[in-house]
C-alpha cells in the first residue's frame, strides 16, 4: 500500500527528506505523497519513514492504493530502473 497524508500535516517539513523515494512533495497547502513513488519504505528501510518521524501521526495507509508486498517489491525494482536509466529522449 501506498500511504497517504491527511489535513492534519502542519507542514514541518520533517518528512519530505526522509522519504527514499522522493515520493513526499509539497502540494497546494499541504505535503503530498504520489502513490506511484511510495513502497512503504520497501526496498529501503523495515518501517515507513514518514510516519517514524511525523510528530502529528497523519500519515495512516492509502485506501485507494492497497498493494501486495510483491507488488512494493516490483514498485521499488522499478524506481530503480528509472533512477539508473535515464529515460530515452525522442528523437528529433
Ligand atoms: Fe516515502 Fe517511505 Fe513514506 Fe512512502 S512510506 S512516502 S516511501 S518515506
Ligand atoms: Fe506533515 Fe507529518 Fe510531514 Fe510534518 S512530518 S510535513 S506534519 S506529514
């Protein structure tokens, strides 16, 4: 599952750099998380960094994004593709 972060965030900015996968970005008026990026922290670390260091405890899982463990693994495998392969420019 991806997580999710609720209108409770008071934006202290405490998340964002933690995050491996850059999934954490600021949105209109609070932090976002793009489920496309987030593994759960899979790949990288046992436990969700986000949440380990939100002192508001907003960021609970994603209802909209519900994943299998196998499929954070293929997300993460895939995030690294694209972080080593930079994607193919078209040609001119
Ligand atoms: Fe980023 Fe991990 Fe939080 Fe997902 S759970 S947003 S990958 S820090
Ligand atoms: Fe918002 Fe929590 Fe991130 Fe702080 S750590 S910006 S309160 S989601």
């Amino acid at each position: 599952m991806a997580l999710m972060i609720t209108d409770e965030c008071i934006n202290c900015d405490v998340c964002e750099p933690e995050c491996p996968n850059q999934a954490i970005s600021m949105g209109k008026e609070i932090y976002e998380i793009n489920p496309a990026k987030c593994t759960e922290c899979v790949g990288h670390f046992d436990t969700p960094q986000c949440v380990q260091v939100c002192p508001v405890s907003c960021i609970p899982i994603n209802p909209a994004h519900v994943e299998s463990n196998e499929s954070l693994w293929a997300k993460y495998r895939l995030l690294q593709q694209q972080a080593v392969v930079p994607p193919a420019t078209p040609a001119d």
